[in-house]
C-alpha cells in the first residue's frame, strides 16, 4: 500500500511537471509553414463549416491525412479559440502522457529508478522536448506506434493461447493503438509495427508469434479502430479522397516530395545532433552486452528493432523530412536511460569517448547557438559580403530584429554546463554529471523556444502573416502567387468561399470577381508576375516578400 502511493505520488508529480514544461508560451510564435498552418486550418475550416468527417484545406477536400489529430486539434479550438495555443495545446497534452507512459513503461520492464531516467533522457534532449510544443502529427503518431509496440511486446511475455486472459488483453490494446496511429497519419503505421514483428519473428528463427485466432482478435480491433474513417468516408460518397489518399502514401516512398529530398544518411546527423544528449549515451546503452533479466533483454530487443526499422524504413524513403524519424526518438531514449541507469546504479565504466562525444557535439550546438545572434547583429558585413546567394534569403535576413549579446547567453550556459558535468563526471561524480547534463539541455531548449524563436520568425513568415491578419474581417479575397502556402487561410481565417471559382488563381488574376483582391509573392517571382499581370499593384515589399493588389476588376 505505501509503495503504491508513493508510485501515486511519482505520477502525479510527472503529470505537474509535464504540464510546466509544455503549456506555457505555446502561443508565443505563429505556426510555422506548411505542416503546423496545414493541420490547423484543416481543423479550423472543420469548425468553421461544421463539416466534422472531411478533411478540408481551403475548403476542398485534403486527402493526404486522416482527421484524428485534426480532431483534436478541433476540440481544442472551440474550447480555447481558434489560435496558435490551441493549434498546439493536444502536442502539449501528448507531452504529459508520454511523461507518464515512458514511466509506466520503465517501471515495467526494468524499475523505478530506469522509468525516471528514460523520462529524463526524452524531455532533456533538444528535438524530443521541442515536438512537444509543435502543432505537428507526429508527437501523438508516434505515442501510438510506441504504444502498440509495448503491448505486444507485454503479449509477447505473457502466456500463448487464444482467450488467454492478460496476453490477449495485450493483443487487443496493441491492436487499438496501430488503428489510432493509422487514424492520425496514415497506414504506414501499420507498415513499421508489421515490419518489426517480422524481424522480431526472424531473429527468433521463426519461432510461432502469434497464434491465428490472436490474430484474427487483432484484424478485428485494428479495423474497429483504425478503419471507421476510411468506412465513413466511402460511405458518405468520398471514395474519389480515399484513391487520392493511398496514391499520396506510395508517392511519398517513390518521390521526393515537395522537393524534400536528401541524401541516404540524411537521419543520421538528425538524431545525433537533434537527440542531444541521449544520442551519446544511447550509442553506449546499445553497444551494452545483454542482462540476466531476460524480461529486460526482451524489451531491449524490441526497442532496438524498432530504432534500425524505423531509421532504415525512412532512409530508403525519397522524402526526407525531419521528422519521419521521430519514432526513434523512443528507443534512442530507452538507450540512453539504459547506459545512464548502468552508469549510477551498477558501476559501469565511462568511456572516455563519451566525455569527446558529448563534448564535440554539444560544443558543436552551443557555438552556433552564441553565433548566431552574433551573425544577426552584424547583418549588414553578411549581406555586403554577398556570402548570401538566394535574393530571397538576403532579403529574410534584411528583417529589422533586435539582437544583443544577452542573446547569446543560452549557447554559453550550454556550454559551460556541458564542460562542468564532465568535469564532475571525471571526477567520479557520475550522478551530477549525468543528471546534470540533461537538464541543462531541458532549460536550454526551453528558453531558446521563449526568447529566440520569436526572433527568428521575423526572418521566415512574419511579414506575411502580418499583412493576412491586417486583412482579417475584410470582405476580400487574399492569395499567393509563385509559391505555395497554408498561412493565408489560416491567419486571414477565410470565410467558406461562395463563388465556385474563389480557388482558381486565374479567376482571381483575370475573371469577373466580386470584390478586391490581394496576393503576396517572392522578390524572386515579382518581375516575372508583375510582368505577367499588370493588372497587380504593387502595395510593398519586406523580408522577401512583395504585397500586390488587382486594381482593375472587371463585372
């Protein structure tokens, strides 16, 4: 009974500290262009039209993801408003149930102690924490995956049979979990979870998985929950969304999509960089010989399939997109507990390549997070030097942002926390050392998202987004022309279009319309459409971007 209070008392304390770190400021940038403006207009316009069981973007139908995230993202907007902080707020709430889930994972398969580690490896690495306060899809994605890989790896030490109790209660939650992930992004859920079940069963030198009857409880789950959209949306007569959504996912595996390409290796530095510092001790926690707790060496065996299936799986994919490797982020951290957990509790050795691998890459993030404001501040000598070959780069970085020294102060904490925790690692003084460096990343990730990230959104979209709102409740049409964007629907919150033509840019250029219309495009596109269409008035220009109006409208 004391025991279970205190494990109470642990989760509770989880739950507090999850919500500190992810709810506050979530609002404190605009989304970012596409995938943040794409995923909350889609639920804004759901709201807007009351039409809940199809994903629209600029009122047509979106078929490249399934609505579940956008549901959320829904709610959230008619509790809270439509607005940035409720773009985010369901990644936030994602955030504190993976606190608690990496607790409850660890706590299972190893202790305590290893589910307050692996927690503290997650939230105090750069990329991991930052998912968190993003309105992007795959935090919860990912939360799903993981999930429904945990239960059948809990299915899998359980006892075989159908209608054996806990094992197939296993079964059926892993089966809910893959359906849910399905329904937040799409089947290739189902493909990663496929995948590393098989090379689990290869690795057991085929060894029976799963008994057929188990398997058809899964069918039979997976497809209750991760097939009711898709049922839905042929149903209601949407078959032609459906054909265009499963043409969109092969697409993705063939071609580089939105010009997202990258090189075989393009994870790699990623996770390395992006996981600091649970990448360096992730890469000792693999290299560990196995435990005498089989429990435990079964769970790593699962984790690790799913880190090399995952990063494998993207690395052949063309697109390459920051995220898609984000899964990793959960056996990387269960790595990096792994070695932290040996290093404090059962006196294993430090390798004195970790003290160079910590020291190279955190050193790395920490000059070019102190250079960077220091770049900013002397703009002018980077622009004259013409080191600056895109026009529309230049013209970004020609944004009037106030920048000072104090900005570089995060880059020089980082640092010197990093040189002390490896002072007092060679010291012997494993636990500060250790603990230490992860938090001090946490604080630094936080602070950077508080006070720089507003800076740097100057340079990227502020201008435009700026000029949208201004035209906010203004009977008007408003568009871009040259490039491609979300954040006009969303920050202009555009009405249900009424004429049939509102999306067909060369109406808007050239037809009859029914009231004024404004476009915004690139320096690097403005000679050719002002050439184009001398019907466009230029209004201004800033960052980058030039504001035109259509001054001759004929009816």
């Amino acid at each position: 009974m004391k025991d279970s209070k205190k494990d109470l008392f642990i989760c509770i304390a989880l739950a507090v500290a999850g919500a500190i770190m992810f709810l506050p400021f979530l609002g404190r940038v605009h989304l970012f262009d596409w995938d943040e403006i794409n995923f909350a207009e889609c639920a804004r316009e759901m709201l807007v039209a009351k039409q809940y069981f199809l994903v629209t973007i600029n009122y047509l139908p979106f078929w490249e993801k399934p609505p579940l995230f956008i549901w959320m993202q829904a709610l959230s907007m008619k509790m809270f408003g439509i607005s940035d902080y409720a773009a985010r707020l369901p990644n936030a709430i994602c955030g504190i149930a993976t606190v608690l889930l990496l607790y409850h994972v660890g706590k299972t398969w190893k202790d305590k102690r290893f589910g307050l580690l692996w927690v503290l490896a997650y939230v105090g690495s750069l990329l991991p924490h930052f998912y968190f306060k993003s309105g992007i899809i795959d935090p919860w994605f990912n939360f799903f995956i993981f999930s429904g890989v945990y239960f059948f790896a809990r299915f899998r030490t359980q006892e075989q049979g159908f209608l054996a109790g806990k094992a197939n209660k296993f079964i059926a939650f892993s089966a809910l979990f893959i359906g849910l992930a399905v329904m937040t992004k799409g089947p290739v859920a189902l493909l990663v979870f496929t995948i590393s079940v098989i090379v689990y069963w290869l690795m057991g030198k085929r060894k029976s998985v799963i008994k057929f009857g188990q398997i058809g409880l899964y069918v039979l789950v997976f497809c209750a929950a991760g097939g009711a959209w898709f049922v839905s949306a042929a149903a209601t007569g949407h078959l032609d969304t459906l054909k265009e959504f499963v043409e969109y996912q092969v697409r993705l595996f063939n071609t580089q999509d939105s010009g997202h390409g990258g090189p075989f290796y393009y994870h790699i530095p990623i996770l390395l960089f992006g996981c600091f510092p649970a990448s360096i001790f992730a890469i000792h926690g693999m290299l560990m010989p196995k435990e005498e707790d089989e429990k435990f060496n079964e769970a790593r065996r699962w984790m690790g399939i799913l880190f090399w299936v995952v990063l494998i799986l993207f690395s052949i994919v063309k697109t390459k997109i920051i995220h898609y490797s984000s899964l990793c982020y959960y056996p990387l951290t269960f790595f990096a507990a792994f070695a932290a957990y040996k290093l404090l509790f059962e006196n294993s050795i430090w390798k004195k390549w970790m003290t160079w691998g910590l020291a190279i890459t955190g050193g790395l993030l920490a000059t070019v997070l102190t250079a960077l404001p220091i770049v900013a501040m002397h703009k002018q000598a980077i622009l004259d030097s013409g080191i600056l070959k895109d026009p529309f780069a230049a013209a970004n970085f020609q944004a009037n942002v106030s920048w000072s020294y104090a900005d570089c102060t995060m880059g020089v904490f980082l640092f010197l926390s990093i040189i002390t925790c490896l002072v007092f690692i060679g010291m012997g003084r494993l636990r500060q050392g250790v603990i230490g460096i992860f938090i001090a990343t946490l604080i630094t990730t936080n602070t950077i998202l508080i006070f720089s990230a507003p800076k740097i959104e100057q340079y990227t979209q502020q201008a435009p987004i700026d000029f949208y709102q201004g035209l906010k409740g203004k009977d008007v049409y408003v568009t871009t022309i040259g490039f491609k964007s979300y954040s006009q629907y969303f920050y202009f919150e555009e009405p249900p279009w009424k004429d049939i033509h509102s999306t067909d840019l060369d109406w808007l250029l050239k037809g009859a319309t029914d009231k004024p219309v404004y476009f915004v495009t690139k320096i690097t596109k403005a000679e050719e459409v002002e050439k184009d269409y001398p019907q466009l008035k230029e209004l201004y220009r800033k960052n980058g971007f030039v504001f035109l109006e259509r001054v001759n409208m004929p009816h």
